[in-house]
C-alpha cells in the first residue's frame, strides 16, 4: 500500500484538473493542466495549490486520495487567485492557506451535503474559500494586481467559436480561446455528449443572457459563460440519465443559469467579487434537491447515487432494462409449482382496480377450464390446494389463516383478501398472497422465508368465486394498502396468442401461461467460469490466425471479469440458472466480443430452448466507416436485437445468435454467431458471421487452472470435438 | 288377458352364502358398455375380429397430462419417465414421448427401441441388471443416463468409461426397506448392509464415473402412499451422507414406480374405487415429503434434485382394453356356469395377478351368477377369471376385460393362439390398426428349417 501512495499522487493532481470538466482518465486532466499555462501566472498558482491540497490530503491521511477529490477545489482557489494577483511570495502564502483550508471545507462539505440529500458538493468549497480569500486579498496590501487579458486582440477561430472556447477556458480562469480548445478536445474524448450538452447550453444560456441584457458586456459574457456550460452537463449527463427529458432538463438549467448569472454578477460587484460558478452551483444544486422529491419514474433518473459519464449510466440503464424490466418494476419469482394460468392480469376489469391495479390473479386451466367434473365442489378445482411459496425472500409480517373457503361460485366481500401472508421484502417494498386455503398457512409472523420456501395452500377464501392466488406489490404492510408495479423474473412464458418463450422479465397477461423452466444441470456445470480459470483458443478471422487467452479474475468490488491477454475484459454474474455479460471495457478484442455476443445473457435452462437480449452495438463487427456511422446516429450506443436458440445437437449444445442493428434508410446491420458447448468442458467452438464477409471462428485448445497459493495449476488439451 | 309371452331365460341356482355380499362388496349390478373411447366396439370386432385390443389415445393422453400436473404443480423439477416394458407399442410410447415423457428401459432392445422411436440419448434411463458391454458403449457414448444395479456393472462400465476416454454420469439403483413394502433386495445396492455406501465410495474415486442419481423401485401396486414418504426420506438421508463422504453432488432422485391402477389384485376384497390412491394423493406425499428433505440445500448452495418418475401401470393400465366373444358354455360338476372365451392368458398375462373387470358388450338378461371364464388355450392354467358375477351369456357375445394397458402387450405370448390385433382410437376417434394380427407367415417367418426336414409328407403325397 506504501509503495502505491507515490503513484497514487501525481494521478489523483492530474484526475483533479480533469474533474473540473467532468473527466476521469488522468491524461486529460494533464491537457487541461497543460492548457491553464497559457496564463502561466495562474497555471503556476492553480498548481502550487493543488500541490498543497495533495500533501494536506495525504498528511491528514483523508481517503481516496488517487481520485483527486480534495484537490480540484484547491486548484481552483489557486487559478482564481493566480488570475487576478501576481504570484509573489505575499500571494504564495495565500494560496498555501486557501488550499490548506479549501481541503478542510471540502471533506466537511461533502458530508453535510450528502446528508442533506444525497447532494454533491462539486466546486461549492471553492467558491466560500474564494470568497474568503479574495475578500481578505483587499485587505493585504503586499499583493500586486495583475490582471489577463480578457479577450484577446482580434479574431483567433470565429467570433462565436472564440466567444464559447473563451468561456470553457474561463473554468479554469484561463479565458482564451486555444486554452478553451484545448478543453474542447479533451471533452471529445471523454464523451461526445458532454461536448454537445456543452455546446447547446452555451448557445442557449448565452442567447438568453443576451437577449434580457441587451447588449451585455463580452469581457462578462465569456468570464462568467462556462455556468452555462457546465449547469447543462451536471444536470443532463452526469447526474441523471441521458434521455430526451434530462436533455430539456439540461436545457432549462442552463437558461436559469443564465439569470442568476446576472444577478450574481450584481451582487458580487458590490464586493468587488468575481461570479465564479456560483450561477452554477446556486442552479445546479437547487434543481437537484428539488428533483429528489419527485417518485422514481423511468424518465430523467437521477444518479445521485452513482454519477458517470453519460454513455455508461445509458448504457447501464438501457442494459438493466431490457434484463431487468422496467425501471421500478418489482422482480419476483412465481410463487407456485407448474403451469398457470392468468386468471386477471394488471389493470384486469374485475377486481384490480386503482389503487390495487398493479396485481395478478393465477389460477390452473385444462383445455380452457379450470376444474373437472362438474366444478360443483372446491376439490374439482385443479388449482385447489396446491402449495404456494414464497416469491421472494423476507419477513412474514401479516397472516390470516382461518376464514373458511367459499363454496364455488360464491364470495365473501367482508374479509376481502380472504387468508393471506404479507411477506416484507427486502427493498421495503411487500409483497401479499391471498385467497389461501384455510388453515394451509404454515409460516408464523416474523418468519424469515427465502425464494421457494412452502408457504400455504391455494384456497378460495375472501372475494374469490373459485380457487385462485392473487398476487401483489405494496407499499406498506397494512392489508391492501396501494400496489406498484412488478413482473415475474425468469419464466417460460406462453402468450394466449403464440409460443412459449423464455423471459428474463415478464407482467403477463390475462389467459398467458407461466411456468418456470428446469435448470439443466449438465449445461450449468460445462460452463466452469471459477476464478483462475483460463482458456486458449484459436482465433481464425480475415486478420490472420492467432491463439488467444481469456483468463477469469475477480476484481476488488468483488466483480467477476474475463480479461482477454490484450487487456480488454467483460464483467459477468453466473448466478444460479443464468450467466450474463455485461460492462465490456477496453479495446476492441474480436474473440472476447464473438463470445459475448454469442453468450449475451445464457439462461441454463433445458429442452429448445428461445430468448431475446439487447448486448450493445459496439459488439457487433462493423467497418471502421460503419463504427463512424452507428457512433453517430446513436451517440449514446444502443442495443442490438438479439434473438438467441439454443438445442441438444447430438453431442454438444449449439447456441445460435441473431444480432440486428437498426438503422435508418438502409437494411439492418446484423451478424449470426454460433456457440458450441461440450459437457465438462465448456465453449468449445464460437463463430461468428458479420456482415462485410466479417467472419471469425475460435476453437478452444486448451483450458485450465492458474495457480493459488498452495493450490497447483493445471491445463487440459481440449480434443476435437465432433461437430457433425 | 295379455297375449304376450315372457322371454325364456335360462334358469339359474344362486347358493346362498353368508359374508360374501355387504354394502362395500363388489355386487354392483352388472351393466353393459357398448363403447369405449366414444367409438361403438361391435361393429369393431366386426370389422377386425375377436379378440382385440383397443387403446384410446385421449384416455392415454388424459392419464399422463393428469400424472404430470400433480408432480409438477407440487414440485420445481419433475421429469416423467415412461418405463418401456410396461408397454413399448411405438405408438403409445411415442403419444407420451410427445407429452414431455423420457423413456426408461432396462435392456438392449429397449434402448434400441427407444432410439428408434427417436428419443435422444440424454433423455434415456437404462436401467435393469443386464448390460453388456456392446450396448453399454452405445448408451455412453449416446450420453444416456446409466442406472448402476452391481458392482461387476460398474467395474464394466468403469473400463468402458476409460477406453472411449469420456467422463460418465451415473445414478445409482438403491434398495432398502420402508416398512411398508417386501424390499426388492435383488435389484441394486442395499443401504442397510452398507452396501450401497461402499459402491458410492468406489465411485467417488473414479476418475472417470460420477455419481450423480439415485433410483430406487419400491415395488408394483404400491396402495400405501405413505411409503413412498418413507422412500424419499431413505433416499434424501443417503443422499446428504453420501455426498459428504464423497464430494459428489446429487443431481436426482428417481422413485421408481409402482402407482395402483384401477385393477384388483388377486386377493382383494375392496372394490379399486375404495383402495387405489388418486395420483393426487401420491403426489401430495411424495413432493410435500420431498420438499421437506431438501429445503435445506438451498442454503448450502446445491440445487433441489430433479424428481423423477417412472409409473407405468398408473398411465397406461386404463387406457387399453381387450375384447373378446364367448366361445362356449359349460356348467361345470359343481353346479357353478363357467363361459370358455376366444382370449386366454396367452395375450392376457396379468390374468395371473388381477381379477380383471368384465363388461358386457350387450345388454344381458337374467340373473347375475358367480361364473368362471376359461380362455382358449388347451392348457389347464388359462382361467381369466376364476369367479365374476355374469350374466347368463350367449355364444357369440362380446365381453370387455379392463384395464389391460399395463404389461400385456408386452408379456404377451404367442401360445397355441395367433396375437390379435391392436387398434387404436385417436384423439379425433379415428381408428388405425397399431399392431397387426399375427399370421402363420409372421410366426414361422424367423422359423429355419433344415434341408431334410422340409416336407415330411411329400414322399408319401407322391407315393
């Protein structure tokens, strides 16, 4: 650990320039580092400061140093105090203690707004140090003005250009033109989308700063402009999810920007005090807290929790929604044996009604009815004491188990829900079963239940005129209280329309079926992804023919990956019936991304087996012009249509993918891969044909185990397999 | 004054007797049936002749969906099994293989019959104490699961595991004693002689068989479902020490059969109605029982085992009937009638075991009497029924035996008497035929005979 900390230090500075403008790889933080020496008076006090916030940070032993928290608003006070004195001795000192006490504020700041509401603090520090300073600078007569040249002499790109560059550069008190370029770069390469939040809330910001100004001064316009900028990213890339409305978010906020920049600039004049991002802040931070009081919705989330770059909160939203349901959907398993029927789905015309909308009645059907013999009595009904289990893991909160169960045909509308357990989820959510079976419920309040644990019988208790379960999500654990929505996670679904299907999430209708599907236990063991694993293939593409290692490792938060040898990898979850890839990182590497295309999300499931995924499109084999094309059209990425079968083929499984990309005025872009598992061994054999004659094929040499203290490694040639 | 006459019956002598008639007794009064599976069965017999087996593939159908919507909406992972030999007529093997069933054999021709009907390997248990090694390379290469029944199998299928170079998947045949059911000790591996541990034990140190079933068969006609709870608790305790001793991991539990049908074992004094559990009722025992046993498993990161099961009579049993016409009667020395009918034990060989229902296929006057009913064979043991309440019967009418579904056609013998046909009724009550009558060239078709014996009359034909 010792040994780290040095290296650790130069990263955290440079990752601290980089924060500024939202972007965490250290060499663009070392471009804007690089960038603020076109004033070198500030380039040097902004670094001066920084130097000292590391130091302070590390010498306090303050956590997290490598990330630059402590130190970008320190920085700050040193360019904002480099932009306005010379650097002397006198201002040295002022730096030192600014940056000494912006860390101070930082770390107290960081906590009180995180409890506030989960807020974050970004350059909130920097401003009331700078205040302070800047106040206190008046006062110290050893300090020698100096002030940059606030626009340059002439015309350097475009006026409109100069004028939004200038303003970029202004965030970091360098306001020129090339500086702001410089940033401009770095942002491209960070994300395109930040660049075009930057570029539209400017042109937005400006426009109304311009319009209620008259003619406002320019020196004003391009000092103070990067507000603009910068309340648009905060709120419509790195705090929420990308999406049409967080874009009009971002919109607004940068036009509010624009008045409080105003007003700010008043205020402050009257101290003598520079705007800074207090525009920013004051918006920013205002928007947010008052968004934290709407209901999760789907639109416009807030990542509060979890900022990042807006490609990867989009494509980790759009991901967990085409594999786990929509946002806010409560996943839960079925709570029965067999196959089901929909008796009423959501929104169903009987009973489920606001505020009990969101809920779902099951029942047992043979050829369109649901009991044999004449239905006259309950234990004609098929359905009729059958076990129920539990949904979901919890706590059982609520049990009624003695209302007796009604004779066919008839309901009893005083107890309404009949007998039920109220299960407490561990989301705070609840989940309620009802209609059961008198005297059947075998669980006692307080009972800790997991998945699948017995839990009662179905009945006919409460308003049910035949045997039947009704399941829902709600709120609290008072009886009927109101319902949200939830789906079945990981069922065979047959549609009343169509075939049967598996589905990774799935609110069936009234008259689908449901059952869930047997693992295949074989096929679960052959896919061995332990870590330490590690498997050579032979990779023949257009490129020429090489052997390729993908070894398995287990990351520090605990997160599996498979790492090709040329360093890109892919996160995956192998839990219990289903292995899913996800968060491809890294170079491109076309046997990794063959293999996650053709594994996506593999449900071990036996029999023919049919499901769809979305993988993201940077996986599909593209030409470098087509990569351009789809990067543009889609700058947030997007997932592929990927239908995947999968069947016993004689000796091994053969798992077909079909993967299509959209695109507008022309065919879909598709690729077809092909994976071919042995049991006891494993992927064998992945193909995978694109289009543009991309064609790769990879066959599995030789697998094995590296070594671990005191555990031996071992490799295994892999025979040929027959392919017939 | 009425012209009319009576219809002349043939008179009968009832003897009274004490015991023999009370309100659960088998004295229901006899009523004919004129169908089965919705198709009239005269003009049947008319058309193929007499006897005749008929199957309906609705009842076939309804008994399997019926077996396996039990275990599964009482169980996560149930696989039916149907056991071959039980009847292995392609085409009631392929109408349950199209309801999801896996086929369960227990010789070489089975499994080759099995694969011929197109079942894949991997959905094949062999099971039985016969397999040698020609088919057992088959069968592992094929990836059916093997049913281990002794040592010197598995020390044979060990070798055969080891010269194809591949890993094998094996189950284990187990047998004990429940307390409820004569243990079958000739089958498999006895778990209180500490048998079954040790061969376990030479499994975990194979390096190329893994254990990863168990099977256990408790018996045929099992009436007390309570034994079966008995079975999966044996089972489930073996299972968690054996896969402590050896590290295995137990994939499933196979119970075997031996689910009552509507039939009456010899013996028996309640009517089937009163003592064959529904398959509800066993279903309940044995997946509530199992349940129970392996709720544990989830906390210790294993799966519940797959249950399967193997019922034969208790699918098929009801779903074929044999008809067949009086061929004689006979009042025998001691005053009792008895009835001489074209089907004998010859193609009813559980005659043997059950008193089999008999059904009229007329409307019968007269007096229900106690009858024996002989078959056709010129043997003194072909008696199909010893005792049944009948009617006073013509020559030339038909009668129903039933349920015949269960191990006729295939313990069937051709015996003094040609088979008959087969039919079959479809889900839309058209008839095929599914197994041909046998002819004098499809008996002597196999036959050879030796140059010289060819003939025999032919030198005194042309003297």
């Amino acid at each position: 650990m010792k040994n780290q900390l040095p290296a650790a230090l130069p990263t955290g500075l440079l990752r601290a320039y980089g924060a500024i403008l939202f972007a965490e790889k250290p060499w663009i933080g070392g471009l804007f580092l690089l960038a603020t020496f076109w004033f070198p008076n500030a380039g040097l006090s902004g670094l001066l400061a920084a130097v000292v916030a590391m130091v302070t940070a590390r010498m306090l032993r303050f956590p997290h140093l490598e990330s630059g928290l402590h130190v970008y608003n320190s920085l700050l006070v040193g360019l904002s105090l480099g932009a306005y004195y010379q650097l002397d001795l006198y201002l040295g000192v002022l730096i030192v203690l600014g940056a000494i006490m912006a860390v101070f504020a930082t770390v107290a700041l960081v906590d009180m707004l995180w409890r506030l509401d989960h807020l974050p603090v970004l350059s909130l520090p920097f401003v009331l140090v700078a205040m302070t300073t800047s106040l206190a600078a008046h006062s110290y007569g050893t300090l020698s003005r100096y002030l940059e040249p606030v626009m340059p002499h002439g015309v350097v790109f475009h006026p409109w250009l100069d004028q939004f560059f200038t303003a970029l550069g202004s965030s970091f008190f360098t306001p020129h033109p090339v500086p702001g370029l410089l940033m401009f770069i770095g942002m491209l390469l960070t994300s395109r989308y930040i660049a075009l939040l930057a570029v539209c809330g400017f042109a937005l910001g400006f426009s109304t700063y311009a319009l209620l100004a008259g003619s406002p001064h320019p020196a004003l316009a391009s000092w103070n402009g990067f507000n603009f900028i910068l309340t648009a990213i905060a709120l419509g890339a790195i705090f929420t999810v990308p999406d049409k409305q967080s874009f009009a978010l971002a919109m607004i906020g940068s036009v509010l920007a624009a008045l409080v920049t105003a007003a700010t600039e008043n205020l402050m004049l009257v101290y003598g005090l520079p705007v800074m991002t207090l525009p920013f802040l004051t918006t920013t931070l205002i928007l947010l807290l008052a968004l934290r009081k709407r209901e999760a919705a789907p639109s416009m989330q807030l990542l509060l929790e979890r900022p990042g770059l807006p490609e990867q909160s989009f494509e980790r939203v759009r991901l967990a929604e085409a594999r786990h349901g929509s946002y806010g959907s409560v996943p839960l398993s079925l709570p029965f044996y067999g196959r089901w029927t929909v008796y009423q789905g959501f929104n169903g015309p009987h009973t489920h009604r606001p505020p009990w909308q969101y809920a779902l009645d099951f029942y047992i059907t043979d050829q369109g009815k649901s009991f044999h013999g004449d239905g006259g009595c309950l234990a004609d009904y098929y359905c009729f004491g059958l076990p129920l289990t539990a949904p979901a893991a919890g706590y059982v909160v609520a049990i009624e188990n003695s209302l007796p169960d009604n004779p066919p045909g008839h309901v009893d509308t005083f107890y309404n829900w009949g007998n039920h357990v109220v299960l407490a989820l561990n989301n705070g959510l609840f989940v309620l079963l009802a209609h059961l079976k008198q005297y059947s419920v075998e669980v006692q309040i307080g009972t800790y239940v997991t998945l699948g644990q017995t839990l009662a019988a179905c009945g006919s208790s409460g308003r049910s005129p035949q045997p039947h379960i009704h399941v829902h999500v709600q709120t609290t654990a008072a009886l009927g209280s109101s319902t949200v929505p939830f789906h079945l996670a990981a069922v065979l679904h047959t549609p009343a329309t169509s075939h049967e299907r598996y589905c990774l999430h799935i609110t069936p209708d009234t008259e689908d079926q449901v059952i869930l599907p047997h693992l295949d236990t074989r096929l679960h063991n052959s896919i061995d992804l332990r870590v330490g694993r590690t498997f050579v293939y032979r990779v023949d593409e257009r490129l020429g023919a090489s052997n390729v290692t993908l070894t398995v490792v287990l990351s520090l938060n605990g997160e599996f990956r498979l790492q090709s040898d040329s360093g890109a990898s892919v996160a995956f979850v192998y839990h219990g019936d289903v292995l899913a890839f996800y968060d491809r990182q890294g170079m491109r590497d076309a046997l990794l991304d063959a293999l996650v295309l053709g594994l996506g999300v593999t449900p071990f499931y036996e029999g023919v087996a049919q499901w769809q995924d979305a993988p993201p499109l940077r996986l599909l084999p593209m030409s470098p012009l087509r990569r351009l094309a789809a990067a543009a059209y889609y700058p947030l990425g997007e997932g592929l249509n990927s239908h995947y079968q999968r069947q016993w083929h004689h000796d091994h499984w053969q798992q077909r993918g079909s993967h299509r990309l959209t695109m507008p005025w022309q065919d879909d872009w598709q690729a077809q891969t092909t994976v071919s598992i042995v049991a006891n061994v494993g992927c064998t054999k992945i193909e995978l044909q694109g289009d543009d004659g991309f064609h790769l094929t990879a066959a599995l040499e030789q697998y094995g185990q590296q070594a671990d203290g005191g555990i031996p490694a071992w490799t295994v040639v892999a025979k040929a397999t027959r392919n017939k | 004054m009425s012209t009319t006459k009576n219809k002349w019956q043939k008179p009968t002598l009832t003897a009274h007797r004490m015991g023999a008639l009370n309100k659960f007794g088998n004295t229901s009064p006899q009523q004919h049936l004129e169908a089965f599976a919705g198709v009239a069965l005269l003009p049947l017999m008319e058309q193929y002749g007499s006897p005749l087996f008929v199957i309906s593939e609705q009842r076939l159908r309804d008994n399997v969906r019926r077996l396996l919507r039990a275990f599964e909406t009482r169980y996560s992972d149930v696989v039916y099994s149907w056991s071959y030999k039980t009847n292995y007529l392609a085409a009631v093997c392929n109408t349950l293989h199209q309801e999801g069933a896996w086929a369960e054999v227990v010789s070489a021709f089975e499994y080759e019959k099995a694969r011929s009907n197109g079942v894949p390997g991997n959905k094949i248990l062999f099971n039985g104490p016969h397999k040698e090694r020609a088919i057992l390379e088959r069968v592992v290469r094929d990836g059916a699961r093997i049913h281990i029944d002794h040592l010197d199998e598995l020390y044979l299928l060990e070798s055969v595991a080891r010269d194809l170079g591949q890993q094998v998947d094996v189950t284990m045949r187990l047998n004990f004693d429940t307390g409820y059911t004569e243990p079958w000790t000739r089958f498999g591996f006895n778990i209180e002689s500490g048998q079954a541990m040790d061969a376990a034990r030479v499994l975990g140190h194979s390096e190329v068989l893994n254990l990863r079933g168990l099977h256990s068969h408790l018996g045929t006609f099992v009436l007390d479902p309570r034994a079966y709870a008995a079975q999966i608790n044996i089972m489930c305790a073996f299972m968690t020490q054996v896969e402590m001793d050896t590290g295995c991991e137990i994939e499933s539990i196979d119970i075997g059969g031996g689910f009552a049908s509507m039939n009456t074992l010899h013996g028996t004094y309640l009517p089937p109605e009163q003592v064959v559990p529904s398959v509800d009722q066993y279903a309940e025992v044995i997946c509530s029982t199992l349940n129970a046993a392996v709720r544990h498993r989830s906390a210790q990161g294993k799966s519940k085992p797959r249950l399967i099961m193997e019922s034969g009579r208790g699918v098929v049993d009801d779903a074929e009937v044999l008809l067949t016409s009086v061929v004689a009667n006979k009042r025998l020395p001691d005053g009792r009638p008895s009835l001489v009918i074209d089907a004998g034990v010859n193609v009813m060989f559980t005659g043997f075991w059950y008193n089999h229902k008999v059904t009229p296929l007329q409307p019968q006057e007269g007096m229900a009497e106690d009858t024996v009913v002989y078959g056709p064979l010129c043997m003194n043991i072909d008696v199909m029924r010893a005792s049944v309440m009948l009617p006073p019967m013509n020559v030339g009418d038909a009668m129903m035996f039933s349920p015949v579904g269960a191990y006729n056609n295939t313990q069937w013998m051709q015996f003094i008497e040609y088979r008959p046909h087969v039919l079959w009724v479809d889900t839309e009550k058209r008839i095929s035929v599914v197994r041909e009558a046998e002819n004098l060239a499809i008996v002597t078709g196999p036959e050879r005979v030796p140059a010289h014996l060819q003939e025999p009359f032919r030198e005194q034909q042309e003297g």
